[in-house]
C-alpha cells in the first residue's frame, strides 16, 4: 500500500472519466461514481462528527461506534469503486441494528418531530444523516450492488438520528421540538 497512493495527481481525469479498480474508466457523471462521492461525502461528515464528539467526554463512547462506521463505509466505498466486487456482510448490518437498539433503549419516547439541532455536535450529526440519505438513494439507483449496501445505509440514517438525540441527551440538551405553525 505504501506505493499506491504516492502519485495523487495523475490527471488522467482531466478529461471527465474516472477510472475505477478494475481499470476500467467511466464518466464522471456516471450513476456509481455520484454514489461513490455521496458515501465519501459522508464518511467526511462523519469524520467531522467525531471531532466534535472527541471534544466532549459525556459523548466518548460514541466513537468506536463510529470508527466501526467509517470503516465500514471505506468497504461500501470499495464495492463501488470495483466493480462486482462485496465487501459489505450481514454482520455489519446487524452489528448496527444492536447499536441501534441500545442507543434507542436510553432516550425517551419521541411523541413529536424534532428539528435538527440543540447542541452543535447533534446538529452536525444531523447533518450526517441527511447526506447519509442522499448517499442511500445513490446507492439504490445502483441495481446491480447486493442488499447489504442499501442495508447499511438504511440503517445508518436511522442510527445518526437517534445518536443526534443521545448526544443531545448526554450533554443535558434538549432536542428542538417541532411546533405546527397553523
């Protein structure tokens, strides 16, 4: 690996194409290549999501959690960039159905839609988890990739919601309530 990534700037894209891990080269408005940016997209986001939450110790045991997702998404990024290639398991799905659970398990009954926000790390969690939506409609536009992808991305989504309101939660913030303006 240590020879692989030492040239960044080959230009061999300066004319619209890409080339992916099977050598092949496709345009770069190519279905799977905004599929493979949205899922960078979010690992960034997510990446920032951490540095938030590294800088407050009620919310420290988030993050292996999330280094367990970004990892995760280095893999999704690998099925995109080659393809035919799986990488994504049944197992990283599942492992997030049980975070899922247990951060649910802590937080209140949620009666009304909350408004992204309340502190600034759930905010930018949030934030996490409106681009993983648009990560995951990248990834469905893609029939050819097997369930896991759409899966975990499913999920994803579903666990940065309810972690925005956990780390809310732990920094004895209120999530914002929404209120019907008649």
């Amino acid at each position: 690996m240590a020879d692989r990534l030492s040239i960044i700037t080959t230009r061999t894209g300066d004319q619209g194409t890409t080339g992916l891990g099977d050598g092949s080269r496709v345009n770069k408005t190519d279905e799977r290549i905004h599929a493979l940016g949205d899922v960078d997209e979010l690992n960034s986001v997510l990446g920032l999501v951490v540095t938030h939450l590294q800088e407050l110790p009620e919310c420290h045991d988030y993050l292996a959690m999330l280094n367990r997702v970004q990892h995760a998404l280095f893999d999704l990024g690998s099925e995109l960039a080659v393809p035919g290639f799986k990488q994504l398991q049944a197992e990283q799905v599942t492992d997030l159905d049980e975070q899922i659970a247990s951060l649910n398990a802590r937080l209140p009954a949620l009666k009304e839609f909350i408004l992204p926000g309340g502190s600034r790390a759930a905010a930018q969690t949030h934030v996490a988890r409106s681009v993983c939506r648009r990560a995951e409609r990248s990834v469905v536009a893609l029939t050819e990739l097997g369930p896991y992808p759409q899966q975990y991305l499913n999920r994803l989504s579903d666990m940065l919601f309810i972690l925005a309101r956990c780390v809310n939660q732990s920094l004895s913030v209120n999530d914002v309530m929404w209120q019907r303006q008649n």
